[in-house]
C-alpha cells in the first residue's frame, strides 16, 4: 500500500516563514489541499492557528466548515451557505444572480480569467448596497508574480487605487470596511506591500524555492526478482538489462496520479525502470518493505515537463495520508 506521508514541521517552518512577511494567513486548501488531502491538512493549519481558508467550491467548504471562522468558496454555487462562507464574486453577472449575503469582490487588475472589470466596480458596489451584502474581503489575482515583476506592480498600483474606491463607497454609506488581499505565494516576494491579508497556496505545501517539501510519497514493494542479462521488464519491454540486475515492484503507479513515463524517472534513492504501469512500477534494487518515491517535489519534478502543482494534485485521495 502506498502512503503519504504530511511533515508537520515543516508546514509550520513555511508557515513561519510566511508569518514574518504577513501573519494574516488566508491559507489556500483548494484541490484537496494541493493533493495533500484537505482533512489532513485542515488538522494541521487549525493547530497551527490559522483562522481563514480558501477552498475551491462548496464540496470542499462542507468538508472543513467546523474548523474555522471563514471559509472562502473561489466558486460557489448562487444559493445561501453557512455564515463562516464567503463568496468569491467574479462577475457582475454572478453577483445578481448571488443569494448568500457574505461575499469577496474579485476585482480583474490584469489577469483577464475572471474577476470583475475595474470599469465596472462603481456598479458592482451599487449593487452591493441595494442587495445589502457584506463584502468581507476584495482581492485579485498576480498572472506573473514567478515571471514578470514589472506587470506585478503594475497590478499592485491598480489595486492600491481600488483599495481607495472602495472604501471611500464603504464609508460613505456606512458599510462594514472589508479587508484586502493579493498576495500569493510569489508575490510575498515582490510586493512592496501585502495589504491586509496574505492568500499563499503552494509556498505553504514547500512546491517553490525556498520552502520546505510538507509531501513524501512512498510504496510498498510487492515482489523482488532477478532480471538477467538481456531480458525486459514491463509494457513493451522499455528497458532491457544490461547485466543481471535484481528489480523490485512497487504499489504506486500512473492510477494513483503519478506522471505517466515511458522511459523510466529517478526516484529518491533508485531509479524507475521502463514503462509505469497502472498500479505499479519496476525499480532497480531490493528493498525490505518499502520505496521512498520522492520526499522533495521540487526535485521529482526534474523528471517531467511539468511543474510541481501539476502532480501535486493529482495524488490520488485514496492514498493513506498519514501527519508525521
């Protein structure tokens, strides 16, 4: 059986390490917690002490929604939810059609996926008052925080300027003040400031330079044998001995979210052998029970043309997640 195995500490070391930064910590649990497994984590971010989370939709929000004091749904459904829910507005057109009370206005400062025009936040606010939400929080989005600092501050300028429509609109009518957030993970990094709240996502789970790994992922050995020279192993006999060599089986394979590969990938300690297999995969050595696959995603990911999120989340949620 494969495990995965959450360090503790070190998601505290990340959170820490954020905590100098900004200690109001939206912390981002959405997509199973970046595949780490959303209960598991939730666990660990409430002893942390984290009070406020974000989570991709209302599935995920009922899951968690006793653990903390607001829950930030990034796309919910139009009716009512519990009080700690929060509604992530991205369009004028959701916020008419939108029920529950308590929301977040995203506003488009230059990512251009959703969010709502900065044209059009005057109407979004008049709508906000004759509807009589609360706007708990107003956000945007970095494109390219890890790639273009220029368009960052160009993004962080407009949302200094929205930051003041709004709340010159929130005073005027005597409307509870809201609070501000930018801040992803990148942008920790570049921003001259993270206004009131900080929205960290994969810095949290150690998926980026200079954060710790919170994932180790490792698998049973099923069965030992000696490959002779000469001889193949797997689907379409990828890779052929050289000499005898002994071989083990693991219980993880491409079903279990692992990157599919054709041409075997270096594991932690060994190195994956020809083709992977659904539920399994072939590995040079012998191993008393079990594989260590990778305990570092920024390394692991060195095999695929990809980036660490991309197999993060796709670690299957029926792999045992066990908090070390």
């Amino acid at each position: 059986m494969s495990t995965i195995y959450l360090h503790k500490k070190n998601l505290f070391d990340n959170l820490n390490k954020i905590s100098t930064i900004n200690p109001n910590i939206l912390a981002v649990i959405k997509d199973n917690a970046y595949g780490h497994g959303i209960f598991s984590i939730s666990e660990i971010l409430k002893e942390y002490g984290i009070k406020k989370v974000c989570v991709k939709n209302f599935q995920e929000a009922e899951i968690v929604k006793s653990k903390f004091e607001e829950i930030i749904i990034f796309y919910p459904h139009t009716g009512r939810g519990a009080k700690n829910f929060s509604y992530c507005i991205n369009s004028i057109t959701q916020l008419k059609k939108n029920r529950h009370p308590y929301i977040h206005l995203k506003i488009d400062t230059g990512m251009h996926r959703n969010g709502i025009e900065i044209e059009n936040i005057q109407k979004a606010l008049e709508i906000v008052k004759e509807k009589e939400f609360e706007i708990r929080g107003v956000f945007t989005h970095l494109c390219c925080a890890d790639s273009d600092i220029e368009y960052s501050l160009m993004q962080y300028e407009k949302f200094k300027n929205i930051k003041k429509q709004i709340l010159e609109f929130v005073n005027k009518y005597n409307l509870k003040k809201p609070y501000f957030h930018i801040a992803n993970s990148k942008g920790l990094e570049i921003l001259p400031d993270t206004f009131d709240y900080v929205r960290p996502g994969i810095a949290i789970y150690g998926g980026i330079k200079g954060y710790k790994p919170v994932m180790e992922l490792r698998a049973d050995v099923i069965s030992t044998r000696l490959l002779k020279k000469g001889e193949g192993v797997g689907y379409d006999k990828k890779f052929i001995a050289s000499n005898d060599l002994i071989i083990s089986t693991i219980d993880v394979g491409y079903g279990d979210g692992i990157v599919y590969f054709r041409d075997g990938i270096k594991l932690k300690n060994t190195n994956a052998l020809g083709k992977i297999s659904m539920d399994s995969m072939i590995v040079e050595g012998e191993f008393k029970k079990e594989v260590v696959v990778f305990d570092d995603i920024k390394e692991f990911v060195k095999n695929f043309d990809t980036i660490t999120y991309d197999i993060l989340v796709k670690m299957s949620p029926r792999i045992k997640r066990v908090i070390v």
